[in-house]
C-alpha cells in the first residue's frame, strides 16, 4: 500500500450552497483529541451517511453540528453561520440523539404538547398526522412503546419542528429488521415532502447504502472521505492481477488498499486524471460501498492521513 494521499478531487463544481461546512475542527476531551483537522462541506439537499466504527467520532461530530458542545479548535457553519450556543442557525436544526431524548413517563400527546411549546415553528398538525398514521396511540406512555415506536415518535417530533438540517446519532441502534426499514421509509418519505438536509450516523454501512446519497467515512477522529457517493464509487475501482505486476501499478495509481498473495493481488485504487493504461493480464472492475468504506477505514496510516479525499457535487 502507498503512503501518498493525493490533493482532494473534484468531480464537478458545486452548485447547492453549502448547508453544513467544518473547517479545521477539533474537539479533546483532556489528552484525547475525539476529533482532529476535520474539514467538510455538505450541499443542501443531501441526505448524508456518516459511517465509522465505534469511537471513530461520529457522536462528537454531530454534537458540534448541533451546537451542544463547544471545538477545541476550527469552526463548524451551518447555513454559513459559525455554530454556538447563541447561534440563530441552531433554531433551523433539529437533532435526534442515540438515546431518543423522550420521556419515559410522558404520553405520546404529552410529548407532542412539550415539542410545541419548544418550538417557535411547530407544525403540531404534521406531528399528529404523522403519529397516527404509524398507529401508534397518543395516550400511549412513551415508555411503553416498542424502540421503534419510540424512534418513530421522535422523528416526528424532529420533523415537526421544520428544520432544514436534521442531524440523527445512530437512529436505528437498537432497533429489529423491521423497524429500521420503516423508520428509514419515514425518514425519506419526509425528506421528500421537505426538502431537508439530513445527516445521519450508523457503522452499518448496509442500512444507509439504499437512502444516502453524500458519504462520510470518519475513523479515529478524522475524515477519510467525503463526497457524492455515485461520484466516489465512479472514482474508484478495483483491480486484480499477477503479484509480479503490483508494484509497478502502485507506483502510478493511488492505491487505497491492497490484499497479496505469493502470486495474486487485489488493489483497490482511485483513477486519477490521465491514469495508465494497465497490462492486459488485470482485470478491473468497479466497486460497492461497503468495500470503499472498509478499503478507507483499514487504511494503516488513517491517524496520520493529511487530509481526507473529498469530491464536491
């Protein structure tokens, strides 16, 4: 595997402005940097993946987003206002924690009712409608509900608010089959009728491969790549041939990574402008998500990565 780690790429130029942008983010907790150099740009429109291992810094990204932590070093915008407490942008946001932030005591009317009186552009109608119809009972105590009821009621507690920027930590955790299919069909039936951006956690790469079309892979606490993810699929491949070949190959093509026998290899690599022409005993095709996110995060060098591959859309 090659150590280098190219200037960023760009596939085409941006036209959606820029709703979530971080710039030399940084967040330690005493010693430990959870986040280090993170540097990203979000169109608006985007329903975003972000996927990493556990510890990797998801949570802690998504806090500074939601301005419920303050960096250590950078800034982070969110319609292009520095994000802080007093940040008027934070009133267009809604976030979702991983542990549903619903009271356990309150009924689903209750909690409806508490939503409102937070929220200066509560739509209290779309939060009734959308809860009945997922048939669940408004007199039913939160705490009685199934997780994915719970996660259901808290989407649309999210979604009532009207945000433009919906940021959700790990929403399907915890949840069956069954219910993470469902919430993810709300989660995209009301980006539909919206138009929001949405920016969503998950180390389960198959749950978001179908709905997310903006990629993030975050691993120990920096960005490995980011991008639209039909552009990054398109920006890569992979190739198999003759471990005598191998050498030559990665001496001329970012590789991202390589697997070795004594006689095989497989690469997978980034195509770069004016990329050789290979030898004709390689076989090339193209890659799935699940293989560029885990190609990225079993990078040996990921914690000393200069700064991530980014693909603008």
């Amino acid at each position: 595997m090659t150590g280098e780690h190219t200037a960023p790429m760009s596939a085409h130029s941006t036209t959606s402005p820029a709703v979530l942008e971080a710039t030399g983010l940084g967040k330690r907790y005493r010693g430990t940097w959870a986040l280090r150099d993170c540097s990203l740009a979000v169109p608006a429109g985007r329903v975003v993946a972000l996927v990493g291992p556990n510890g990797a810094g998801k949570s802690t990204l998504l806090h500074l987003v939601a301005g419920l932590i303050a960096p250590t070093q950078g800034v982070v915008r969110v319609f292009g206002e520095p994000v802080g407490q007093r940040s008027s942008a934070l009133a267009r946001v809604a976030f979702v924690a991983q542990d549903k932030p619903l009271y356990d005591g309150f009924t689903v009317a209750e909690m409806l009712r508490f939503g409102r009186l937070l929220n200066p552009r509560w739509d209290d109608a779309l939060a009734r409608q959308r809860v009945m119809e997922l048939d669940i009972p408004l007199n039913r105590k939160v705490g009685k509900l199934s997780g994915g009821q719970q996660a259901q009621v808290a989407l649309s507690i999210a979604v009532a608010k009207q945000p433009e920027l919906l940021v959700m930590d790990e929403p399907l955790a915890n949840l069956d089959p069954l219910a993470r299919h469902d919430v993810m069909r709300s989660l995209m039936a009301a980006v539909a009728e919206t138009g929001l951006t949405v920016v969503l956690s998950s180390h389960v790469v198959s749950d978001l491969e179908e709905t997310c079309d903006w990629l993030i892979v975050l691993n120990r606490g920096r960005v490995q790549v980011s991008g639209d993810i039909d552009d990054l699929l398109a920006a890569h491949r992979v190739l198999s041939g003759p471990a005598a070949l191998a050498d030559t190959v990665t001496a001329r093509i970012p590789v991202i990574s390589d697997s070795r026998t004594e006689r095989h290899v497989t690469l997978l690599v980034r195509n770069g402008q004016g990329a050789p022409t290979l030898d004709p005993r390689w076989n090339a095709r193209g890659v799935n998500l699940e293989e560029l996110v885990l190609a990225y995060l079993r990078r040996p060098d990921a914690a000393s990565l200069p700064r991530p591959v980014l693909i603008d859309s």
